[in-house]
C-alpha cells in the first residue's frame, strides 16, 4: 500500500511485481528441468498474493500492474508465468516484458511479444551475452555467479534480436515505455555513463528515436 500510494503521488502509472530471487531457485537458474517447483499450496498462496496485489493496485490506485517473470525466482519459465496469467484476470494483472530474463529462462521474447503483445504493459529492454549463457548452463553455475561473469551484456552485443522486436511492436501499436536494463559489467572495464551511452547510440542505430 505504501508502494502504492508512493507512486500514484509522483503521477507514476506502472506497478511492476517481481518475485523475490530465491535460495531455492538461484542455483538452478536457466534450467528448468532442474529447477524445484512450489508444492501446490505455496502455489496456491503465491498466487492469490499476487492477485490481491494487482487489484489494489489496479482498482484502488488506478496503476497498470503487470508480472515480471525473473532469473532465479519461482516466476521465471514460460510455462510458470502462463499458469500464472491464466489464473488471474487479465483486467488487473498484465506483463512487464525482460528480453533479458526471458532469455536466461530459455524462451524467445520475440516470440513472446508476437503472441502476448496485447497484454504486454511495460518492457525491459536487456541483453544476454550467449557464450557466457551457454557456460554458465552447461557448467549448472548458479544465478549470482552467472551475473558476476557477465551473463547480462550490453545491447546489441547478446542474442536479443532487438531489431525484429522493435518491428513486431510497431506493427501492434505498442505505446508503452520501455525501460533500458544495464547489469554493470563486474571487471569494472566500463563506466555507467559509457554503457548508457553506448545502449543509445545502438537503439538509435536500429530505429529507436
């Protein structure tokens, strides 16, 4: 509620839910054959929790709340947010998009977006380097790790095809706002400033204004 009431008094439109990373699931992240599921009363509670979220946020605060599917959390493959979107309505509970994250949990946002545009309400643009996916994977390195060897790249630099993504939401007429992701690269060869630029100048190089 607090959250809540903080947004709306800075005019913000969005509520975006992540499920917090887990010990549980960090050590599995990007397998999902390996990774342990919730017995289905903790599912039971994880979802009417999030349910009860998104319709105080929705029809109390006026937000646009949306589900962010997230590396080493009990919210991260495929088919565990699709069981999630089918339980709850879709009037109050929407998608906060990661090209990154959906990435690392082995589906291909691209794809995604193509299928679920319509309930899509707010993306994170982010990039995954596949070299260091592919080790971190076959190695069963776990989430923290993964992030220290530089799992999370610059834009333009990983496997996201961020041109044929800004091609299937301009064909949808998707307004919403993107926001740029930047993990920080852990051997400190860059600086913030340096990546951001960096980010933008590609964006700008495949049709982004």
């Amino acid at each position: 509620m607090r959250t809540c009431a903080a947004l709306t008094a800075h005019g913000a439109r969005h509520l975006v839910l992540i499920d917090s990373i887990s010990p549980r699931r960090a050590p599995t992240a990007g397998r999902a054959d390996e990774a342990e599921q919730m017995d289905a009363a903790e599912w039971e509670t994880f979802v009417d929790r999030i349910r009860t979220v998104a319709r105080m946020g929705t029809e109390e605060y006026g937000l646009t709340v949306g589900i962010h599917a997230h590396a080493a959390g009990f919210m991260d493959f495929e088919p565990e947010l699709l069981r999630l979107l089918d339980q709850i309505d879709e009037s109050v509970l929407k998608i906060c998009l990661d090209t990154g994250h959906h990435s690392y949990a082995g589906f291909d946002p691209v794809d995604f977006v193509k299928r679920h545009v319509g309930r899509i309400s707010y993306m994170h643009f982010k990039d995954i380097d596949p070299k260091v996916k592919t080790d971190v994977i076959a190695k069963r390195t776990g989430f923290y790790d993964a992030c220290a060897q530089g799992i999370f790249c610059k834009l333009g630099d990983g496997e996201v095809d961020f041109p044929a993504l800004r091609q299937v939401l301009i064909d949808a007429g998707f307004e919403g706002w993107c926001t740029i992701e930047q993990d920080r690269d852990p051997a400190g060869n860059t600086s913030p400033v340096n990546d951001a630029v960096a980010n933008r100048l590609y964006l700008q190089s495949i049709g982004f204004n």
